[in-house]
C-alpha cells in the first residue's frame, strides 16, 4: 500500500486564542478542537497531518523550508500575517508545493486591510468565512490535488 501524504498545517499568530475570545467572529472551537477534525477528517482522506501554531513568523517560515522534502502540501492560516509578510509568502512560493489558505472569518466583510493578502499569491485556492470547516475542505482540495487516496 503507497504511504500517506503528509500535509503541513499551519497556523499563525494569536490562533491559540481561538475559543477564549472573540466567539462572534472566530467561533467557540479552540485551536486543539480544529486539530481534532483535521486529523480525523485527514485520516479518512488518506492523509497524514503536521498541525502546528506559532505567534512568530520566522518560526512559521523555518516550518515551511523543512517541509520541503517532507510535507506533500501545505494547508495555512496565517493569521494577521497574511496581510503584512512577503517572507511568508516567499518562502510559500520557495516551497513549490501547492499551498491551500484558510481563514476562519469572512476577511472581505471585515476592515478593508484585510482584504488584501499576500499569501494568497502563493495559494492553489483561498477558503475564508466557513470557520473551522474551512480546514477541512483545505484538506479535500489537498487530498484531490495530491491524489491522494480516500479511506486508504
Ligand atoms: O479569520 C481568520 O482566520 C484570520 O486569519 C484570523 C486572524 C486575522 O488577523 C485575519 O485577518 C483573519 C487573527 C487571529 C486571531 O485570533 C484570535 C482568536 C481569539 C481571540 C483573539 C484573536
């Protein structure tokens, strides 16, 4: 039987909040909560997960350049980074692997700074405004992407 894709997920900064603040735009699930969905929903994708969180950018980014090699592909929540970091979306662009961003909010119905993000250059596709189901269609976009097969 072939090995499962492994898919780096990323998270950035002040994701670790989620649950504790701000329900109304960010929803009631934790971060630990999303991991779970991700992993069960990974696994019946024929997936396999790197769930990870940082508060700091170069962190994310030495992330990103040893999943080159590793990770199949990369699912990303780059928090407010998105919106400010080039070497975040240099390194995506370094990594030749497709790329699937997700935001929890609706970032376009929010305050217009947010409807520019400089990830998305580097992305195959943007998920945003679905909460934490937005990661798991990440996932099945990645698992389609990638060939990867179902209930292996
Ligand atoms: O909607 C998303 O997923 C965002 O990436 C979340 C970022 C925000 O800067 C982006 O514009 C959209 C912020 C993450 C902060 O998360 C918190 C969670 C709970 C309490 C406070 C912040």
């Amino acid at each position: 039987m072939a090995k499962a894709k492994s898919v780096l997920v990323l998270n950035g900064p002040n994701l670790n909040l989620l649950g504790s603040r701000e329900p109304a735009i960010y929803g009631h699930e934790t971060l630990a909560d999303i991991e779970k969905s991700c992993r069960e929903h990974a696994q019946s994708l024929g997936l396999t997960l790197d769930f990870r969180q940082s508060n700091h950018e170069g962190v994310l980014i030495d992330w990103i350049q040893q999943g080159r090699g590793k990770a199949a592909g990369i699912v990303v929540n780059p928090g407010g980074l998105g919106h400010s970091s080039v070497a975040l979306l240099d390194a995506l662009l370094a990594s030749e692997l497709p790329v699937i961003e997700v935001h929890l909010s609706n970032i376009f119905r929010r305050e217009s700074f947010r409807r520019h993000s400089f990830v998305s250059e580097a992305a195959r596709g943007v998920i945003c405004g679905l909460g934490a189901h937005g990661y798991l269609l990440a996932l099945e976009a990645l698992a389609d992407i990638l060939g990867a097969k179902k209930d292996a």
